[in-house]
C-alpha cells in the first residue's frame, strides 16, 4: 500500500476503467453511453491532474500489480476501485481500512462516501451506514454513506 505517483496513471486508468467496466454491471448495464459517461475523467492525463493538484491516491499492490485504487478528499472516500482480477482476495478490505485511518490521521472523526449498487453492500460489511440518494447523478446509481471514525463508535 503506498500514495500514487504521477508515474502511476497508466496503471490507475487501468484499474479504474476495467473495475467499472467489468464489475459495475448492476450500475451501468452494459450501456455503452452510461460506461462512456462514467470513464471519461478515468484517462491518464485527467489522473495526472488530480495527482498533481494534491489529491491523495492509493494504491495497492499485488505481485508488483497495481490492484486497487483509493482516493481522499477532505472527509470523504473518493475512490475505491478493485481491478476485476484481484476480487476476493481482501485488497478491497485492506485499502479501505487504510483509507480510513488516513481520515483519522487526519483529524476526521466521520467520514463520507458514495457508493454505488455494486459497492453498496461490501461499505455496509465494514461498519458504513446509507444516509440516502446522493445528489443530481443520473449516469449510475449512488447511494450516499457515512461513518464514524470515533474510537467507541463503530458505524
């Protein structure tokens, strides 16, 4: 587990593209223009910029692999994807743990998300609780999360 580097964005698009691609079929069905719509910001040169901009990518490694991606901003978990051939094999677990206590280094005692249909029940598995719809998104489902970070609150 270690921060993404710009040198790092070819393997991030790729995680990123073949996750949604392969593993979000409940949130996207196969349509083209709903895939389309949500990789179009997934290239490497869109990644570059958000490196560079100081946003805190993860990454985890298999085998030398890039295996998943996480993503931070503030007190909410912006990324989290799993390349289709390393589920289920706790990467997704691990990274999200980590992200998580990144949040309490950070000083956040809660911390946010939005998930989608396919993610929604591994974020409930680790102590995360919908709060509702999320806003104006209307290229796949979103379900807006929350959880506490607080020590003697687990969720």
């Amino acid at each position: 587990m270690r921060r993404a580097t710009v040198f790092d964005v070819f393997d991030l698009s790729r995680v990123l593209i073949r996750s949604i691609t392969r593993l979000c079929q409940a949130d996207h069905r196969d349509d083209p223009q709903a895939i389309a719509k949500w990789t179009a910001n997934k290239d490497p040169e869109t990644i570059r910029g958000w490196i560079r901009d100081g946003a805190q990518i993860w990454v985890a490694e298999r085998a030398g692999q890039v295996a998943a991606v996480g993503g931070l901003r503030d007190d909410e978990i912006t990324l989290l994807y799993i390349d289709p051939d390393y589920t289920g094999h706790g990467i997704g677990s691990v990274l999200l743990h980590r992200l998580e206590q990144e949040l309490i280094a950070s000083g956040h005692t809660e911390a946010r998300l939005e998930a989608t249909q396919t993610a929604q029940a591994f974020y409930r598995r680790h102590g995360w609780q919908p709060t509702g719809q999320c806003g104006a998104r209307g290229d796949v489902s979103c379900f807006a999360m929350r959880k506490s970070l607080h020590p003697a609150e687990k969720g």
